[in-house]
C-alpha cells in the first residue's frame, strides 16, 4: 500500500522527471546455512520497505546460475507472511550453488550473459549473500560497469559458518553452528560421563571447518570450568602428532574416567596431509575419506584400548535453525537490510561488516567495507586464541567467541516440528530467446 | 520442613507404635536419555513430599553397581532446586552403568550383597530406571522376599530410546529421540534441497536402534506432505536389498534432484548381517565397523556416481534436551512420581505404563502392569507400520508417533547454552567392612 501512494505522489509532482526504478537481483551462494534466508529476509523487507526506488527483488534460483540461465524467482509474487518466514527457515529458500565466475578474461561470455539478462529485467542491484569466493565473483559483478559499460551497484551480503572472511568481526552463520556444536558437546559430555564407569570411555565429534578450526573452537563454549569436556579440541591450525594426542587421552581419561573430543574435519598432520584421508578401505578395495572422528576413533582404540564412540554432524550443524544463535539471525538480518541501504545511497562494492564496539558488555553495528579488501582474503583462527598446548582455546579466544552463541531464537513448531517458510517460487517469464550452458 | 513437623506429630500420638520409616533405593540402568533424570525428578520429589512415610532416598552411584559396592548418594542432600533442575539435564545424573544381574543360581553372592547394603541402609522401596534388561534384573529383585527373605518392594520405572518394552504405549526417552530425529532430518533436507543442483544429492542420516526401526520411523515425522523428505527409510526388520535400495534412490534423485535416507543402525541383508559390518578395513588392516550410513553412501557413490554428505547422530540425539519432546518429559516425570506412589500402596513388582486414552486427540494415563509380563519381551514395529515397500511408515504410525514428538520443553539458558544441574552427590557414610567386587 505505501508503495502505491508513494508513487502516486511522485506522479503528482513531476511524472516527466521519474527515474525509471530498476529491479534487485539476490543470490544465495555456496554452502547454505541456518540464518541465509534471514539475510534473504532483511534484503526483501527492506527494498519492500522502499518501493519507490527499488523495483522487483529477483532471486536467483540456485544461486547466480539462476542468472545465467534466465530462472529469476520473482519475489514479489511472495505473501508478506511467506518472507518474514524466511526468518526461520534455514538452508538456501532460493536454492544455493558451488559455481565460481572465472576471470573476465577467461569467460567473458558468462559476464556478457549476466548483463543481457540485468538489461533485459532492469536490474540494476545485484546482491550476494556468500563467502570468501563469492565475495570475489561480486567484485567482479560491481566492475562491471567500468569492464563492460552495464551500470549496477553489486553488495556482498557476508555468509559463512568457516567464520573466514575478513574484516568482519565475524560471518553470519557461524555463531548458530557455534552454538549448536557448544550445546551438542555439552549434552553428549553428560552422556559420556553417565556411562564411562562401564561402557565408553571416549567421544568424538567431528565438524565443520576443512581450513580454519573456528567452528571446532566453539565446542569449548561446553564448558562452565576449567577441566570441564570437551577435553581435546583438534584444530586444522595445529600439526597433529598422533603420541601427544594418545598421552593426552590417556591421561584424561585416568583422571575423569572419560574423554570427551571435538575434531575439525580439517585436521592434519604436520606435513599437510589431512587425518580424513589417512584412509580406509571399503569393501570394494576403494580408499575412502573415512574422516576425522572413525580416524582417531580408531587410534584410540587400538593403542589405548578404550571403549569409544563418535558423531559426525555434518549437515544438521550448519542447517539446525531450531537452535540458533540470536545474535547470528539479528545480525544476518541487520546485514541484508544494510545491503539494500547501501544500495540507495548509490554505494558500490562493499559489504556490511559487523563490528564489534568497545566496552565490558559485548554490542555491534555494521560499517561498510570495501569488497577489493575482502575478496580471496582468508582469515584463519590467530594462534593466540589456542593454548600453548594446541587442545584448547585461550580466554581472548573465548571472549570473541561467547557472545556470539548468545540468545535463542525458536522458529514456531507445528505437529511437533519447526515450521518453514513455503515459497511459490513464480519465475519472472523469460524474455531472452538464448540459453546459456552452464 | 513438611517432614519434621510430621514426624513429630506422630511422635506425640503414639511413639511406640511408629514403624521405622523405610528409605529408598533408586537406579539408573543401561543407556542414558534426554530424560531418564526427569523420571528421577519425579521419584525424588514424590518421596519427598511423602516423607512421613518414606526416608531418604540413596541413588546408586553409576547404577546397581553403586548398591553392590555400597556407593549410595544420598539425594536428601541435594536441594529442591537441584532435584528440580534433574527436570531438564540430560544423561544420568547420578551414574548408569550395563550390568545385567545374572539369575540366583549363577550369582547367589550378588544377591546377597544387595540385601546386605539394603539392611544395612534400611531400604524397603527399590525404583529401578531402565528398559528391558533392566525390567528383569527388578523383577529378580521384587522377588528377594520370596526368594530371600528379605522384604523389599520393587518398581521398575520405564525408560529406553528403543521403545522396545512392552505393555506400556511407549517408553520415556523414545519421544525426545523422535523429535531430534524428526527435527534434524526436516532441516537437514532442506540443506540438501538447496545445493543439490550443483553439488550433493544424496544425504544420510544414521540413527539408533540396533533391534527396532521406531527411532528411524521417527524420521518420517519430518514429513508434511507425500513425496516429502526423508524419500527412503531403512528400517532393521525389512531385509536390505542392495538392487532395489539403489533403483530407488536413482528414482528420487530423477524425481526430486536429491534424496534424502533415513537409516537405522540395526540395518540388515536378509541373512541377518548387519550392513555395518559389511565391512571397511583400516590404515591398520584391521576390519572395522563401519556404520550402515558411510557404507549405503559408499554403495550410491559407486554405483550412481551421486555425490554425497551423510551425519551419525550417535549420541547427540538421545542426549539432545534441548529439543526435547514436551510429551515425553511429562511422562517420564509421571511414571517416576507412579512409582513412589505404587511402593506407598504397598505394590511390588509391577511398573508404572503408559497408557493411550481412546479418542481423537491424543491424551494418556498411567496404568501399572506386571513386571513379570514385561522382563525379557521385545516389543517391534508391527509390520503394518511399514509401507508395502519396506521404505515408508503407514498412517497408523504416523498417528502412533505423531503425539510423541509434539511440545517443545526448553531448558534455560546461560551463556548461549542449556543450564544443567549440579550436584553434590554426597555418598552415604559406608556401613558394611567388606568390599564387593564388580
């Protein structure tokens, strides 16, 4: 309704003078997590927000390759109610994808086939929600006005459970598998511990983080005390050395009767090989990426002797919306809706940051980057928020990482299950007579 | 305060005609729960508010094993906030053990033991918290005064995420097991759902029940519509067969773009061999269990070339109380305070069962049941709750399981995740000379 006496009125007052609006395009990219959509969310509501300067918000279905090949989900064709569900629906509503833009010197095709389809829908925004790489292919988006002459303004909206893009305190995304690997260490801890007297001894849980051991740090928020579980943390960052490791285990279990582990799938040895790949042999003679936790499961059970068990969470880390942290969907919201802000005030290739204020009690905003900055930028865990011994996080390690699990954040549940968004999904009638091989 | 003031009323009428007030003996027995501490919630506080008639209450240390050893925490030394905080700690807070009491004839001096500790700590009241193992070791107990001479009233309290005893509709822990399943395979397939067009298509989870497909079943609680993940169950009492698993799972991934599976870790070929075992050999050569998930992602990886991501559950769904099912914490804490009330009414042997009330909406009461009736039987999905195919449950499950899973009952939060108790688990003072070894 705004949006119709808004334009209304500027019609009254100088219909000649009307810039044409041009339309948004949002895209979903890489690996989905459990607040994407909430950023999904904040980038909608907001150029709903101001429908007198921004158009359509067409989302890419799966992600740019819905670009490429013309599939625009016109999100106007959503219900209010059906997008403020997307604050509560994890994974990619829009379909996400692993596709990454080569150079323009390498396939300027592809760039010439994304501006005919900006020309041919208006687009003149282009939003993506994504990681590192991601942050790579939107530069090179927002150049697109000087390499080729087609005028966009292209945000980063940042994502990503690794925890790894700069200049951000910290990515959307991550403190809710935080949070989820805290609460499922705790919980398995007292499980471990009920039990060790006469059946398993040891835990392991294997998560996320091929690159950076962010995610497996956030096991540590378990604990209330020193000595609490989880009592080893395997970091990507730290050379493994498999007769430390077993002393270690050894000792703890002599002493509390059990051993509780939290494993980053990135694990590796000193020379760079990784603990995943050190290799089974399935039943048809393959190797097998057998992983980190049967790895060191497996260790342990043959020069220690014990009794073990072990998780692996995969998905259901980065995808259990139903315990999210609400600092990660306040700020995946907060930064899709500075995205569209920037946007307005005719900004080009940044992205909204989180940044942490000063003071005892722990507050953010979000200032704009430049994207040049953040592209192909990892940043990886700082030694100092690893203990000197290599198993554990430091205090200033667990400052960072505290506040971000903070507040809960439940979707409604119906039948005894979380609600999701359902989306029509009406994709915008295609005006290009081409196609485009991906 | 209740129990002073009642005790010395009954002192003034008739001192000499007082009866020694009875204590209590309580155990947790075999694999922790999300909520077997919400039935011990329940026996606890329910002694308490009759201590004119029952003393104190001595939970075993690490379960029955704490009574032949003589370690009996005594719970009169918690206070009521953290007897009231058992409500939402998962795992065994006083210690479980698996240790099943072998028959009198094999193991007299057991036997003996057992009532030596209870004469020498004056226990007439015996609340064992288990499954069905556990069911026999009570009923053995409840027959100490026959057998023995020793009068003790036994009540078996109902407790396993196997939901594998019978009598009773369902056994407390299997709901919150079924809504962590549920929960986790609903927002994990929309992960998949999301990437599949470019990367994984097929996604297992792999949950419990060694014996009983209900916790696998549970995964199709996930569902809201036909056609909806998960696509495809394994359940342990229909054979695997390897040709028409795959045809299926090429079908749906046709169908849908992905395929979502469910499987139980009780998987089996028709000759009874375990898919886990079929077998990987480790970097050592030793041959190693390899889990039913890695091998039927294995089995599609080489077969359909399908990429693939697949989570063990373990033992972050049985101790996952913070998604717990409300309903299931109700009834667990109902059959801890049934059992109390059972032992007031002098009763022995028996077991507090939960009972569905006929009517369309779901409602329940408590009925006890012989103990003899329920030792040593293992109740199994009837065939009838499997789909013709062997791949889906039946409407009469789905109306089985569904009230299982609905509420949510969350725990308080601090510092971003679940406060559990604490607790001082203050041994009584040892009274026997001799040791008994375990």
């Amino acid at each position: 309704m705004a949006s119709k006496k808004t334009a209304l009125k500027s019609a009254k007052k100088s219909p000649a003078k009307m810039p044409v609006k041009k339309n948004a395009f949002y895209a979903q990219s890489g690996g989905v997590t459990a607040v994407i959509n909430v950023s999904a969310c904040g980038v909608i509501e907001t150029a709903r927000k101001h429908s007198n300067k921004i158009g359509k918000v067409y989302a890419g279905n799966n992600g740019i390759i819905g670009a490429l090949r013309e599939e625009l989900i016109d999100t106007s064709k959503e219900s209010a109610s059906a997008i403020a569900a997307l604050r509560y629906t994890p994974a990619g509503a829009f379909g996400s994808c692993r596709y990454k833009l080569k150079s323009f010197e390498e396939n300027r095709a592809a760039y010439e086939r994304l501006i005919e389809v900006f020309k041919a829908h208006n687009i003149g925004y282009f939003f993506y929600n994504g990681g590192g790489d991601s942050a790579d292919t939107c530069l090179k988006i927002s150049q697109l006005s000087e390499t080729m002459g087609y005028p966009i303004q292209a945000i980063h909206v940042p994502k990503t459970v690794d925890n790894d893009l700069p200049l951000t305190d910290n990515c959307p995304g991550f403190g809710s598998v935080a949070k989820y690997v805290a609460v499922s260490t705790k919980e398995a801890s007292l499980d471990v511990a009920s039990m060790c007297e006469t059946s398993t001894k040891v835990f392991i849980l294997e998560v996320m983080g091929r690159h950076a051991g962010w995610i497996a740090a956030a096991g540590a928020l378990a604990q209330e005390s020193d000595g609490d579980a989880p009592h080893i943390i395997i970091f990507p960052e730290i050379a493994f050395d498999k007769e430390k490791f077993l002393a270690r285990v050894k000792e703890v279990v002599r002493k509390n009767g059990y051993c509780v582990i939290v494993a980053s799938e990135g694990a590796q040895y000193a020379d760079g090989t990784f603990l995943a790949d050190a290799g089974t042999t399935d039943a048809f003679g393959h190797k097998q990426l057998g992983g980190v936790a049967p790895t060191l499961a497996t260790m342990i059970k043959h020069e220690l002797g014990y009794k073990y068990h072990w998780a692996l969470a995969d998905y259901l880390q980065r995808a259990a919306r139903h315990i999210a942290s609400k600092t990660d969907v306040e700020q995946a919201y907060a930064v899709g809706k500075k995205a569209v802000e920037y946007a307005l005030q005719g900004k080009n290739a940044v992205m909204p940051a989180i940044i942490r204020k000063k003071g005892a009690r722990y507050s953010w905003t979000i200032e704009e980057v430049p994207l040049s900055k953040v592209a192909n930028v990892e940043k990886f865990m700082p030694r100092n928020f690893i203990s000197p011994d290599g198993y554990q996080i430091t205090k200033a390690c667990r400052n960072y990482l505290q506040p971000l699990i903070q507040g809960e954040d439940y979707p409604p549940y119906k039948n005894g299950v979380p609600v999701h968004g359902k989306f029509k999904k009406v994709m915008a009638p295609k005006k290009l007579k081409t196609e485009f091989k991906i």
